[in-house]
C-alpha cells in the first residue's frame, strides 16, 4: 500500500499479469504506461473473435507485469506492515487483518 499519497478507497486491489503461456497465441491487454507505477489495463477483444465485444478498460491500485517477482509484490503492496501486526511483536498485541487473493489455479497468487 502507497501510503506517501491519500487515498479514499475502503481497500486496494492490486492486479499480477500471469506470464503468457505456449498456448497463448497473442496478447490482449495493455498495461498503461505510467512511469510511476502502471494502474490501468485496457483490454482488447482477440482479432479473430467476430463476436462483437467493447475495448473495456479497468483501475486497480497498481499493475504487476509478468516478470515480476514475489518479493517485490509482497514489499510493495503493504502486506509486510499487515503480517507484522497481525502477529503482533514481542510484548505487543496482534491487530486485525485481512488480505484475499482471488485467481484461477495455478495463477501465481502471493
């Protein structure tokens, strides 16, 4: 979680890209371009699909190439600061907390 800016949202959804596979023959999503930290995905409908479908763009908190890893997911995304006080410390008490991750097996969730 950024906390070095205000924010209004009730909590933050953050969105890993899974890494193409062999069987995916192109790529239909665009990460927008933000030199901070890329928050938007515009989805476009695959060039041989004839069904008629929308280019569709979605917000999230931040977006996760492919390529990266775990750490820096789990270092970024505030979960470190949430563990901690959940686990409280020594001579301390634990807080509440919850982190969901939702994606189809296999999926690469933290």
């Amino acid at each position: 979680m950024d906390t070095s800016k205000p924010t209004t949202a009730l909590f933050d959804v953050y969105l890993r890209l899974r890494p193409s596979s062999a069987t995916d023959k192109e790529r239909f999503l665009d990460v927008e371009d933000n030199p901070n930290a890329p928050t938007h995905v515009t989805i476009h409908p695959p060039a041989n699909d004839h069904r008629k479908r929308a280019i569709e763009r979605f917000a999230f908190t931040r977006v996760y190439e492919e390529q990266v890893g775990q750490r820096e997911i789990f270092e970024s995304t505030g979960v470190l600061p949430l563990v901690e006080g959940v686990l409280g410390g020594q001579g301390r008490e634990g807080r509440d907390g919850v982190v969901a991750t939702l994606g189809v097996t296999g999926s690469g969730k933290v």
